[in-house]
C-alpha cells in the first residue's frame, strides 16, 4: 500500500511539473538586463512584489505620465510595490538620447527614482526579451498583444506573471492601477 501511495504522488508531481512546463508560462524574474547606469539588474530581485513595467520616452505628449509614475512608486514602493520603467525609442523617434541623457532628463524635470533601465527596444526585429515574454502569450500565458504607444503599462504579480496590460493613454494613479497595488 505504501508503495501505491508514494508511486501516486510521485506520478501526481511529476504531472504538475509537465503541466507548468507545457503551459509555456514564464516568470519576469528570469530576466536580467542593465539599468540606465550599465549595471546588471535582476528581475529575480522583485519576488514578492508587485511590479508595473512601462516603456517610456522624453519627448512623448504622454511624457508628464513620469510625475504621476513617480508619485505612485513613492506612495506605494514600501508596501511591495515597484516601477521598472523601459526607454524606448520605438514611436516617432521620441526618446532619442543616450541613457545618461534620459537619466538626466528623468531626474532634472520629474524627480525619477523608481529604476529605470537602458534603452531597449519595445517592438520590431530587435525586440528585447522582456517585451517579447511582456507580448507572447505563449511565454506571459495571458494574452498576446502589442505595444501601442509610450507608458504602455504591464502589471505583474509578486510570483512575476502577467496579470494586466494598461492603454497608454490610463493614467499611472487610475483607480484600475491603485486598487491592484492595494489589494491583498
């Protein structure tokens, strides 16, 4: 009988484990890139707290959503909550500088201190990782879609999944982004 019941759960794990693995969905916290200062980030880092993604540029009519970005992560980044914020210079050439350009801009004109990291790029044949897993529903396991714009936001949970992806054109502090962050 024990040998029944151990062979039982073996099989009942390993049926778990290929369940997970053929669903084909990944984690964000398998990624590592480089922040806007040329150090290594690792999304690993962020288990355990909720994380909201966003491509940005500096001369985007969508470019004050920085404030609001800013006040959210100061609101909400002691309570397991942080802003990733990606440049990208995907739509109409608007964040054409350098990273030490974005970086000064960022701080000069909106107080930036959530983490942002070096430009990528958002769509196109030179997709970066993250916004391949962020758009393929066969690697996020929620939705194919594309980035529409600047400050498009993605919302992933403390496990790093994909729960949400929010219209650039949604302020940061909108009640669909706040009440997220805040429910348990």
């Amino acid at each position: 009988m024990k040998i029944i019941a151990a062979m039982s759960i073996g099989i009942l794990s390993l049926a778990m484990v290929m369940s997970a693995a053929s669903s084909g969905k990944e984690s964000i916290h398998q990624f590592k890139v480089k922040d806007i200062e040329g150090k290594s980030f690792d999304f690993n880092s962020l288990k355990g707290k909720k994380v909201m993604v966003v491509n940005t540029a500096s001369k985007c009519g969508l470019t004050p959503q920085y404030e609001k970005l800013e006040a959210l992560y100061k609101k909400y980044k002691n309570k397991n909550f942080v802003i990733v914020g990606f440049p990208a210079n995907n739509f109409m050439s608007q964040e054409p500088g350098s990273d030490t350009e974005i970086a000064s801009f960022c701080q000069k004109n909106y107080g930036v201190t959530f983490p942002m990291m070096s430009k990528i790029s958002v769509k196109g044949k030179d997709m970066h990782a993250v916004y391949k897993f962020l758009t393929q529903k066969a690697k996020n396991g929620l939705e194919d879609n594309k980035v529409e714009w600047n400050f498009q936001k993605y919302l992933l949970d403390e496990n790093g999944y994909l729960v949400k992806v929010i219209s650039p054109s949604v302020q940061p502090d909108d009640a669909s982004i706040t009440e997220w962050i805040e429910k348990k």
